[in-house]
C-alpha cells in the first residue's frame, strides 16, 4: 500500500511540476509578446521623432527665409517712403 501511495503522491507531485511548467512558460511567451511589442513601440516613436525632426528643420528653414523676406520688405518699405517724402518736400 505504501508503495501505491508513493507512486500516486509522485505522480501528482509530477502533474503539479508540469502544471507549473506550462504556466511559467505561458508567463515567458506573454512576457516576450508583451516585449515584442515595446520593441515595436520604441521603433514607431524613433520613425516619428526623425519625421517631426526633419518638419522642425524645414519649419525652421521657412521660418528664416520669411524672416529674410520681412527684411526686404521692411527695407523696401523705408526706401519707398524716403522717396515719397522726397517727392512731397518738392
């Protein structure tokens, strides 16, 4: 009888370890899935920080060239007036 009892007790014993097994593997899968999916995350997030990155250089290249043309146009808007003056004192 003691040797049916220590058969059954090991195989529930083995049946519990199995048991564990599976679940600690379901654990690592969900867990690679889970890192799988940060990794993929993390890519997206540098793909749109080097495309917002190459928008603000171009913003900022824009922002200069109509700076640039302000400046124009504010010189031309003096010379203009010194002119009208000119004309006006006549």
């Amino acid at each position: 009888m003691s040797g049916d009892t220590t058969l059954k007790d090991a195989i529930g014993r083995l049946g519990k370890a199995v048991e564990a097994l599976e679940a600690a593997a379901e654990d690592r899968l969900e867990k690679e899935r889970d890192f799988a999916e940060a990794e993929a995350e993390v890519q997206r997030m540098g793909a749109d920080r080097a495309r917002l990155a190459q928008e603000i250089d171009k913003s900022e290249a824009r922002a200069e060239r109509l700076a640039e043309v302000n400046r124009e146009v504010s010189r031309r808007l003096v010379a203009a007036m010194e002119t009208i003056r000119a004309v006006l004192d006549r």
